[in-house]
C-alpha cells in the first residue's frame, strides 16, 4: 500500500463543499444585516381603496412615519415612530417630529417621506403627522395603502 | 441475553441468491455522503425565505401639502371665484363603520358616498367646473382614516388633482346643514 502511494502522483482536489457553505453563510449574513438596517415598519391594518389613483411607495430613500394604533401603543409618547424614535402628541413632541423630519431632509433632499396609519384611526391622530411633514418643508407625503385584493 | 446464533457457512453456499449477495458485499462500496447536499440545501432554503418579502405589497397616493402661507382659507372673501368645494366626512354607527360624505356644493347634494361623489364629480369635469377647481377635504374629528383616504381617491380619480385636507374639525360645515 505505501509504495503505490510513492509512484502515483498526488492528486490535487479540492473539495467545493465548504466552500459553498461558506459562501451562503456570508450572503445570508448580508441580507440579515441589510432586513435589519431597514427601517422598522409597525404592523398595520393599512386602508384598503377601491380603484385606487395610487403608485408604488417609492423606495430608494424614504422616511416613514408610522401612526401607531392605540391597542399597539406603548404609552403617551408612542403615538408617531419615525424609524425606532416616538414621539408624542403634545406640542412639544410634535416639535422634535418636525426637527427629525427636518434633519433627514436636510440629509438627504430627495427623500420621500411615507405616512401609514391603520385604516381604524380617526383623523384626528393622522392630521397631526400631517402638519408636522408640513412645518418640515416636505412638499409632498405619500399616503400608504394597501391595493385592493382582487376579488 | 442470549448470544447471536452463529453463521453457517455452508448454507449460504448452498443457496444461490445468499451466495451472490455475499459476493456483491465484499466489493467496495460507493456510497454518496449525504450531509454537505443536506447543509446546501438547508442554506438554500434560509436564503429563500429571507429573500421573499412575506409583507403585503403597499401602494401610496401622492398628497402635495399646501406650502407655508398659502393657506386656502374657504372663507376667504378674495377668492371667489375659484372658491374651492368643501367637502366634509364624518363617520358614524357602530365602531365608525358607516361614513357619510357632504358637500357644499348642491350639484353633489346626492352624493353620500365617495364612490357616489367620484362619479358625480367625473361628470362635472369640464361641464361646470375645470380641473384646476379646488377641493377641501374636511374630516371630523372622529373620521376614519380609511374613509377619509377614500374620498380624497374619489376626487382625484375624478381628475382634480388640487385637494387640501384641512385640520380636523376646523370645517363649519356639519351633517344636516342646507348646502
């Protein structure tokens, strides 16, 4: 047995296995990274519109302010959530919204800014995001909704 | 415990079929290893469910806030002409289910509803007012989100795309009141 291993030549090969492993391993970790860096979105029952006159929410570069549902909310000062920040609905509150809304437009002039609320909330906590957008020089909000299920 | 019987040689060289199998058992033996396929495949099926987005699609309607200082007032006196249509949204019965949509327009005296005043407001486009009417969206208080997003679609699928949603509660405008 060992002299047949002396004449022979080695044979080189390599074994792809661990390799593809490896390399899954680290694709899985970069879309984990990249699920995790999104922003945080709150679960919501979005407005459902028939014969919608809506578009894609745009994606590349976006701010979303999220009303939060009063059965989801945290206390008094989590009635908005712009990423993992909440703010409140005193003025005072509504002022650091508009200064956080202010500063990712100022960041980043082409950011669109996304406002979801459940379809259950009464106008009276939506209007306040609203405003806020406003007062931070936004020219425009995109109004989330969900696409009509085809029925 | 009793001890395993043991192996008569002689029988299975009497037996033809026993005999065959002892032969193949002796050869080496190509067997697949099974455990790095299996770890792909697992990987694979993790990168799969990541990359599917289980969130259902969402879609935005486009809202141009008005700019700072171009507050238009409905009760302006110096805007006459092109007053723009208020309309008011109130949602009501059990839970808000129910919504109910007035205009101060007589022409949209019969819409209740946003899909109502979607078509009654498509047929005066262009017959007694141009597309560049305003409207004034003014939800109640307690007006549901869903239905104030459903009449601010109706008027701009009916082609007026310069709408304004005031602040809750600041319209005068009220259930009951003659248009």
């Amino acid at each position: 047995m060992g002299r047949r291993h002396q004449r022979e030549p080695a044979q080189v090969r390599a074994n792809l296995t661990p390799m593809i492993d490896v390399v899954f391993l680290l694709i899985i970790f970069f879309l984990l990274v990249a699920q995790i860096s999104r922003t945080r979105r709150v679960e919501l029952d979005l407005p459902e519109i028939r014969e919608a006159q809506a578009g894609e929410a745009s994606r590349d570069q976006q701010v979303i302010i999220n009303v939060v549902p009063l059965s989801q909310s945290l206390g008094a000062g989590d009635s908005y959530r712009v990423g993992l920040r909440s703010f409140g609905r005193d003025g005072a509150s509504l002022e650091r919204l508009t200064t956080e809304l202010r500063r990712s437009l100022e960041r980043q002039p082409e950011t669109s800014l996304l406002l979801r609320a459940d379809r259950t909330e009464s106008y009276e906590r939506v209007h306040p995001a609203i405003k806020a957008a406003r007062a931070a020089g936004f020219e425009q909000v995109e109004l989330v909704t969900r696409p009509e299920e085809a029925s | 415990m009793s001890a395993p019987a043991p192996r008569d040689d002689r029988v299975i060289e009497h037996d033809p079929r026993r005999r065959a199998h002892a032969q193949r058992a002796a050869l080496p033996v190509l067997n697949l290893n099974l455990t790095p396929m299996i770890d792909v495949v697992f990987l694979l099926m993790i990168y799969f469910l990541l990359i599917t987005q289980f969130q259902p699609r969402e879609e935005a309607q486009a809202y141009e806030l008005p700019k700072e200082g171009d507050r238009a007032e409905p009760t302006d006196p110096f805007e006459l002409p092109v007053q723009p249509v208020r309309i008011a949204v109130e949602s009501f019965g059990d839970g808000g289910q129910a919504y109910r949509v007035t205009s101060d327009l007589s022409l949209l005296a019969g819409a209740t509803s946003a899909r109502a005043l979607g078509e009654a407001l498509r047929a005066e486009l262009d017959a007694t007012m141009g597309d560049d009417q305003r409207f004034v969206i003014e939800p109640a208080r307690e007006a549901r989100w869903e239905h104030t997003l459903a009449v601010f679609n109706a008027v701009r699928g009916a082609g007026y795309p310069s709408i304004r949603l005031a602040p809750p509660g600041e319209g005068a405008l009220r259930i009951g009141d003659t248009p």
